[in-house]
C-alpha cells in the first residue's frame, strides 16, 4: 500500500529473539523500516516517549502515523502524543477494563477499512 511500516513491540527482548518472533509470525525483519529491541530504544511501552522516539527515528511527527495494536493500555497511549490509533478487537487485551468506545476498533479486515479511509 506504500506506506512506512515499523513494528512497536514493546522492547523486551533482544533484536535476535526479536527477530526470531518476526519469523514465527511469517515475516521478515526486512518487512519493517524499524522494530523496536532493548538494544535500540530508550523506553518501553505504555511510556508516551517510546512512541515519540519511533517518530523520531522514522523522521515524522507523530501526527503522521498510525499506531495499530490489540492491548488497550500499553498501545492506545501513542493517542495521548497525538498518533491516530486503531484498536485490533481480534485479541484484544484489556487488563484495566477501559472504555474502548472512544477509540476506532474492529478485526483485521476492519482495518484494512479503516486505512483505506485515510
């Protein structure tokens, strides 16, 4: 679709494990301008500073992007620095039990919806 693609996995694990799970899920590192490791970036999820940080490295302001994911606290926060948000329901996360009216959500197709309108 042209667009930038970077992969905001909370940085936990190392870039070869990291790259490992990439592989796993049938992708490749090379799939992705970015992905976050602990050896590459300074913050972890839900830190507004590690999105900021991603948008920093890409070279665009955080209105620019488009943060898709499935856990309510730890992706959904990117909103707070002004990224659009796109809330994945297919396996949703909610520890918290937040209200996730206010945020677009849907599957994977409602996604590909939802992009398409920007």
């Amino acid at each position: 679709m042209g667009m930038r693609v970077a992969l905001a996995t909370n940085p936990i694990f190392p870039a070869v494990a990291t790259e490992s799970r990439i592989r796993w899920a049938g992708l490749e590192p090379e799939d992705f301008e970015l992905y976050t490791t602990y050896e590459s970036i300074g913050f972890c999820k839900p830190n507004p500073a590690y999105y900021l940080e991603i948008a920093a490295r890409l070279g665009v302001e955080p209105e620019q992007c488009l943060m898709v994911g499935n856990d309510v606290t730890e992706d959904m926060v990117a909103e707070s620095i002004g990224m659009r948000v796109f809330l994945l329901t297919d396996c949703l996360i909610n520890k918290e039990r937040k209200n996730i009216a206010e945020y677009p959500r849907g599957s994977f197709a409602q996604l590909i919806q939802f992009i398409d309108t920007l």
